[in-house]
C-alpha cells in the first residue's frame, strides 16, 4: 500500500511538473515566437502522443517498430529526438548556433534546463523557438523517410532551422525589445555557420566588453 501511495506521489509530482513547463512555454508562444505547426509538434512531444513507430506498434497498428531515420532502434520519442544518430547530429550543429551545449536527453529536462539557463524572457523565448523548430524539422524527416522514402541531409535540416527561426523572429519583433537583446537577436542571427562544436563560440561570448 505503501508503495501504491508512493508511485501516485511521484506520478501527481510529475504531473505538476509538466504542467508547470506547459504553462510557461504557453507564455512564450502566446508571443508568436514559433510557428504553429511546431507549436502543435512540440506540445504532442511533450505528451509522448506522437505517432511513433512504437507507440503504432503497442497499439497493434504496425509490426515494425524500428527508426526510420537511423534503422536500427525501436523508434520511440525518446530515441527520435535524442538518441538517433540522425537527431543527434543535428542538435550538435544547432546547439552552439544558439550560444549553449547540454548532455540533456530528454525533452522535458532540456526544456527546464532552458528555462534556469537563459536568464532573460527575451532569449528564453528565441530558443523555445528554436528547439520547437528542431523538434518539428526531425518529425517531418521521419515522415519523409516513411512515406517518401527520403531523408533530407541533416545540413539541410539545420538551415531550414535557422532560416525559420531567423525570419519568424524578425517578422514580428517589437520596437519595444530592449537595444541589448536587439543586439543578442543579431549576433544570433549572424551566427549561422554550421560549425564542428569544439569551434562554436558561445553567444555570451560576443558580448563581453559590450
């Protein structure tokens, strides 16, 4: 009984949890940051309702199980996003075009990191953004692979990243942005080379003596 009691506590905890993540990422799409479509993608991820191979296969959908992206493991959420040779290859030439670097293997997790490491609202939401974007970008590549039998190059995917959240930013960015976050968007939006990480400088970095 006690134990019963025990896993419900942890359950309503982490329950509370993402609704706690839910409701601050709801604040920082109320301000269009991101497209809807990665809106949708990210939140569906978020509550592991995403289409997956093995979520088709638990419900009897489908026998095959595996990654379409990489071929080789049960294609979970877990797995697509973060363990894919595929995901992870793009996270690590999108990762220090957004200034930072994290071992974080878990959407949630990485979202909360997100939130304690970018200390200001303005940056906080550029790369909610940005991690939405991947997010949807790795989802479409699946479903290309599925029913296109297509996988786009993964330097394809990384600037259709950055374009995206450049020019969506830039579409609606208020006058009202502070001149130092005007001026962290811009070395953000220059800073588009996909680089070998050990080679990426940290957008922190641009701005000392600023």
């Amino acid at each position: 009984m006690g134990e019963v009691g025990s896993c419900s506590l942890c359950e309503k905890q982490e329950l509370g949890g993402l609704q706690s993540i839910y409701g601050r990422l709801a604040a920082s799409w109320a301000m269009k940051y991101t497209l809807p479509k990665n809106r949708v993608t990210i939140w569906l991820a978020l509550q592991d309702r995403l289409k997956t191979k093995e979520r088709l296969h638990r419900y009897g959908v489908t026998i095959d199980e595996t990654c379409a992206l990489c071929g080789h493991d049960t294609e979970s959420s877990a797995h697509l996003f973060f363990n894919c040779h595929f995901s992870k290859e793009c996270s690590s030439m999108v990762l220090p075009w957004l200034g930072f670097n994290t071992s974080r293997n878990n959407l949630f997790t990485l979202l909360k990191w997100i939130h304690r490491y970018c200390k200001k609202s303005f940056t906080r939401k550029v790369t909610y953004a940005a991690v939405a974007c991947t997010v949807y970008q790795i989802w479409k590549a699946r479903n290309l692979a599925i029913w296109e039998q297509f996988v786009p190059s993964i330097a394809c995917i990384v600037k259709t990243i950055q374009y995206t959240v450049k020019h969506r930013v830039m579409s609606i960015l208020s006058q009202k942005v502070r001149a130092r976050d005007r001026e962290w968007l811009l070395a953000f939006l220059s800073f588009e080379g996909v680089l070998p990480r050990r080679f990426a400088s940290p957008l922190s970095e641009l701005f000392v003596g600023v």
